[in-house]
C-alpha cells in the first residue's frame, strides 16, 4: 500500500516537472517566432530581411505624412530589436531602413528632404566636418532619376559605411561613420521628420490597415 503523503509528494514533482518542461517550450516557441509582417498604407511590410549574410527582424514601421499627403512607408530591420534609440544610432552591426514610396517623387526632391533632415538634427560644425561626404551622397543619390509609387529605397548601415539603392539598383555608398548616424537621425534624432513615425520604427506603436 502507498502512503498518501508519498502518493501526494510524487504527484507534487510530476506538476512540477511538466510545469518546467511547458515554460521550457514556451520560450523555445516565443524565440522561434519571427517578427510579424504588417500592412501599412497597403504596403506589405515583411517581417524579416537578410542583409550582409544576417538575418535582420523588424524593428518597426511606419507612415511617413506631409499635410495631408502620405509619402512613404518607413521600415527599421536589425539584428535584435531595440526601442532606444540611442542604441540604433550607434550601432555597428547591420541595418536596414527601406522607404516604400507612396508617390510619385524625384530622387532629387528625396535628397533634398534627406538634407533638410541632416541640417535639423545635426550642428553648423557638424554639417562643416561632413560637407565633401554629404557632397558625395547627393552627388549620387541625384542619379535614381524619377520614383515612383511603389518604388523603394533602400539604405543600408553596417560598420559605419552606408549603401543606398533605389528602385533596385546601387547607387553608391558612403564610408563615414559620422554621415552613418546624423542619416539615421533624420528619423531617430532629436528633430525627426515625423514624431510618430519615429515612435513607430522604434517599435513604440504601429499603424496598419
């Protein structure tokens, strides 16, 4: 015959062991899940993106607004997400910004709000210290000729160089770490180009539809 005190004490374990062995299997299932994709401004924006051999997550990701105009679509991947945005600005692993435009719009009418972005975030002395890499950037981001909805720019940032494409085809890459950071304060700084936009790539909240 089986005491009862033993009989309890082995039911005892058995929970907890199994009540073990689930939370094991919940942090496996939760690690295993990829970030999910979103639909913004009937943007399909993917959950992950590969980018210099890594497998980038979303960040986040949001709708880029003039007056009453949308604009573009924004999306942040990186390695590991992250809501400081200190930390993005500064990191040296890869990232990925990609722009889904929304409209019709030239690269030069890009680079030139890219650069009223620069000015807004950055110091007089700052701009000075990076005028030939900023020289080079419009120099070639000026040759995507003219964009259109659905066309998308994409920009990536690894060890402090960064690559920008548009509408799938390279257009140069500028190798400063400095340029690196003041870009990704045009929508990470402390004077972005959109308040809620930046809250949305930092992963603080999200529009869909």
């Amino acid at each position: 015959m089986i005491h009862p005190n033993t009989a309890f004490g082995s039911v005892r374990t058995l929970l907890r062991h199994t009540a073990a062995a689930l939370a094991l299997a919940t942090v496996g299932l939760c690690a295993a899940t990829p970030a999910l994709a979103l639909t913004i401004a009937n943007v399909d924006v993917p959950g992950q993106q590969s980018v210099a051999g890594r497998d980038l997550t979303l960040n986040g990701a949001g709708l880029r607004q003039r007056f009453v105009f949308h604009v573009y679509v924004a999306a942040l991947y990186r390695p590991k997400a992250s809501g400081d945005a200190e930390e993005i600005l500064t990191s040296p692993e890869p990232q990925m910004l990609r722009l889904t435009l929304l409209r019709d719009i030239s690269s030069k009418a890009l680079t030139d709000a890219l650069n009223d972005g620069l000015k807004a975030n950055c110091t007089e002395a700052e701009l000075k210290d990076m005028a030939a890499t900023i020289d080079h950037f419009e120099a070639f981001m000026k040759t995507g000729g003219e964009g259109a909805s659905g066309d998308r720019v994409d920009m990536i940032f690894n060890q402090g160089t960064v690559s920008v494409s548009f509408k799938g085809k390279a257009l140069g890459e500028v190798k400063d770490p400095r340029f690196a950071t003041a870009l990704l304060k045009v929508w990470l700084g402390a004077h972005p180009a959109q308040e809620s936009l930046k809250a949305a790539l930092l992963g603080q909240e999200s529009k869909s539809n």
